[in-house]
C-alpha cells in the first residue's frame, strides 16, 4: 500500500509541475550544491482522513517555478518576491489533486494554510520507509515532496 501511494504521489507531483508550470523532471538525478538555501513548505488535510504535505526545495527551484507560473522571465524583479506565494499555491493544487485521487471527489476536506520555513541544513533526503516519499530533478535541482499522516497510539490501561 505504502509503494501505491508513493506511485501517485510522484505521478501527480510531476502532473502538477508539467501542466501548471510547465516544468519536467530531468533524465538525471539532481544534485544538491552547497549553499543553496532550502526551504520546506507544509500543507495539511483534515476529514474522513488526515495527512501533512511538505515540500523541500531551494530557493532557485521557488523562483523558477514563480517564473513559470506567471509567465515572466527569471530574471524579473517580481520573481524573488513572489516565490514563496507561488510555492504555497503549488502546493494547495498538490494536496487538491492527491487528496481526491486517493479518498475520492465524494470526501471533503479542510486544508490548512501553507506555511513555508527556510531550512538552516540541506536536506539529507533519507526518511523512514513508513513516509511516502518522492524525490525529483526538475530543471537541474533535486526537490522533494513527502506525505506522512498522523501516527494512532493506544491507550494502554
């Protein structure tokens, strides 16, 4: 089940990033150079199930996928400024589309606010298997979209 979700999540990651940004995963895995500053946008789901989002990327990748998001050039002063926002709405499309390909249309959802924090260390990619996991190359930068939903504890008497 664990290998299933992680499928989707990759295919509608990369969905989402080829038909809103119009962006692509590499052939070759990216690399992570030393300092980049990487942020990690979160994003959560409450209903008749629950989960988290969080997306890792540098702050190149965010810039890059504001460019292409609103239709200007890199090198556009607006781009810097509006990275985060466009991180942010990314996000809201991700967990739309992955909530509803996994739970159904018929389900409704609250989802949070995304929030956006910068990293103080790169991320070092490795998780626990029981997180569902992608990491891709899009546009030469390694970035990373992780689902993990709360863990049931028992009360033991």
């Amino acid at each position: 089940m664990q290998h299933q979700k992680t499928a989707t999540l990759t295919t509608i990651f990369s969905d989402v990033l080829a038909n809103l940004a119009f962006m692509f995963n590499d052939d070759e895995p990216g690399e992570s150079t030393g300092g980049e500053v990487w942020i990690e946008t979160t994003i959560s789901y409450r209903g008749s199930e629950s989960g988290t989002l969080r997306l890792r990327c540098p702050t190149e990748f965010a810039a890059l996928l504001a460019a292409n998001l609103l239709g200007i050039e890199r090198d556009d002063p607006d781009v810097d400024t509006k990275a985060e926002d466009a991180v942010k709405e990314f996000m809201n499309i991700v967990c739309g589309q992955l909530i509803t390909t996994w739970y159904g249309a018929e389900h409704v959802f609250d989802l949070t606010i995304p929030q956006t924090q910068v990293l103080m260390e790169t991320p070092t990619f490795s998780e626990p298997d029981d997180i569902s996991v992608t990491t891709l190359a899009v546009e030469g930068h390694q970035v990373q979209l992780l689902h993990t939903t709360p863990r049931v504890t028992a009360d033991i008497a």
